[in-house]
C-alpha cells in the first residue's frame, strides 16, 4: 500500500509541474505570436512607405 502512495505522489508532483509547465509555455507561445503580429504590421506599413516611395521617384 505505501508504494502505491508513494507512486501516486509522485505522479501528482509530476503532474503539477507539467502543468506549470504547460502555463510557461502558453505564455511564451502567446508573447511570440503578440511580437509576430507587431512585426507583421510593421512589415505592411513599410511596404506600403516603400511602395509610396517607389512611385514618387
């Protein structure tokens, strides 16, 4: 019976840190794709200042 505790304990450890795990990487996957959609904004305005440019010279 005390193994069988024990086990079980172990895997609710492992299973709490998976899931601060899991919040970690939610976070970051969440921050990345923020810092995606600014870059991609950027990258509009820019074509559309180089394609202004372009036609004025």
């Amino acid at each position: 019976m005390k193994v069988i505790e024990n086990q079980a304990l172990k895997d609710e450890e492992k299973m709490e840190l998976q899931e601060i795990q899991l919040k970690e990487a939610k976070h970051i996957a969440e921050e990345a794709h923020r810092k995606y959609e600014e870059v991609a904004r950027k990258l509009v305005i820019t074509e559309g200042d180089l394609e202004y440019d372009s036609r004025r010279s």
